[in-house]
C-alpha cells in the first residue's frame, strides 16, 4: 500500500540543466532511482489545487505564516475519468511539512470537494485522511483553481529510505480546463532548461548531502509551485491593465 501520512523537512533548489546533470550523477553513489525512473525516464505528475474565490489559501501562504495549508488533487500522467488518483491535504507548521493524502476515483475526488459530502468509504480509501479532509472542506468554499503538471526524477537513499530528492522541470500551468482528464497543456512556470531539486527528510539531512550541495556551490531557495504561479498570473492581470491604461 502506498504511504499516506508523510512527515518531513523539505528544502528546494533551482538550478539550470548543467548544474542538474553534475549533482545528479553525483548522487548515484549514495541513492537510487525511484521504479518509474528506471532506465532515465521521466514520470509525469499532474495536480489541481483548490482555493477560495479570492485566493485566500495561496495568499496566506506567501505571506509564510507559521502554518499554512493547501488541498490538491494529484495523479500520474493523464487520468482516465474513473482511474484512482490521490485527495492530498498539506500543511506547514513550523518548517514541518504534514502531508495526508487518500486514495479516491477522480469523479468521486471531484465530488467530494465540490459538495463537502464525504463519499461511501472503499476500501482503497483512508478512513481517518477522508474525516480531516471533510473537516478542512467545512471550512471554506473552494473551487479549483489551477493546474499544474511537470516531469519528475525521484531518488531515494541506498542506506536511508527516509531521505527523498526529486528533480522537477518542464513546469507548466494553466487556468482553464481545471480538469485533469482535460490533458497536460499549459505555459511554462520557468525558464527552459530550468530544474526544482526538492530534499525531503524526516530530520537533518546527512553530512555527504550537505558538504556536496557547497562543493556544487548549490544553495536552498524558497520555491512553491502554486506560489510563483499565483504571482505570475498576478502579474499578467497587473500589465495588462497598465496596457489599457496606456
């Protein structure tokens, strides 16, 4: 069964292709290539995030109070309309990272955040993520706002399968056809050529990692995917005003 409680510290990194190549084929010593990986091929992840009408959840999430959260549907690739996908709900407090997610078919994840109506338990689902997540709909009205797929290298450690690393590019969005069977178009989120490198650890990270990350002269950065994507859209409605003003 695929876990569905996750508590860890997460760092992130950007770093250009020629950065990426070098650090990863330096990690191969120590870790090992997630199963859909094999063979160096990508594996696609695709989401769509929920908020309120007036964005309230990414709002306060920039604004990196001491806890923030977020509700997202995730799958792998492009599902079918009754392939089982993943209801996620994740929280932040203090730098932990709090992640419980449940299995669920796609139409029954739709619905069930559309009306708050917890769907009739299976037994794929996780009883107890299905009652928090029925709590946390409770407590707002949230649409689906934004669609955000990308391409995914994931490592795990040899002697530590605690510790995670994923690679991320070919970031892209879109705010229309917020469906996921609607397929993977969307624009860019970064420039091409461009990686996210995320550490996932449940404690501190080992001293190989840390003394590696200084010798490629690689440094921790704050990076959320729904975040630059909201201040990308922001920023579109901002000059495009302008533009009618001029």
């Amino acid at each position: 069964m695929a876990i569905e409680v996750f508590n860890r510290y997460e760092s992130k990194y950007l770093m250009d292709s020629k950065a990426f190549y070098t650090i990863y084929n330096d990690l191969l010593a120590y870790m090992e290539l997630d199963k859909y990986n094999k063979d160096d091929k990508f594996y696609a992840i695709s989401n769509i995030y929920f908020d309120t009408e007036h964005d309230s959840l990414i709002r306060n999430s920039l604004a990196k109070p001491k806890y923030r959260e977020k509700l997202r549907i995730r799958a792998y690739g492009i599902p079918e309309k009754d392939a089982k996908i993943y209801l996620e709900l994740k929280k932040k407090v203090f730098g932990l990272v709090n992640k419980r997610r449940t299995a669920l078919k796609l139409n029954e994840a739709y619905e069930f955040v559309r009306s708050g109506i917890e769907p009739e338990l299976q037994p794929y689902m996780n009883k107890q993520v299905i009652q928090e997540i029925k709590y946390f709909l409770g407590r707002y009205e949230l649409q689906p706002k934004v669609y955000l797929t990308y391409d995914r290298i994931a490592m795990f450690g040899k002697e530590n399968r605690d510790l995670r690393i994923t690679f991320d590019t070919n970031i892209r969005s879109r705010r229309y056809d917020l469906k996921l069977e609607d397929g993977d178009h969307g624009e860019q989120l970064l420039c091409r050529g461009q990686w996210l490198m995320e550490v996932k650890a449940e404690k501190t990270v080992p001293a190989w990692l840390s003394r590696m990350l200084s010798e490629h002269q690689i440094f921790r950065t704050s990076f959320s995917k729904y975040g630059n994507e909201y201040k990308k859209m922001r920023m579109n409605e901002n000059l495009a005003k302008e533009m009618v003003w001029l």
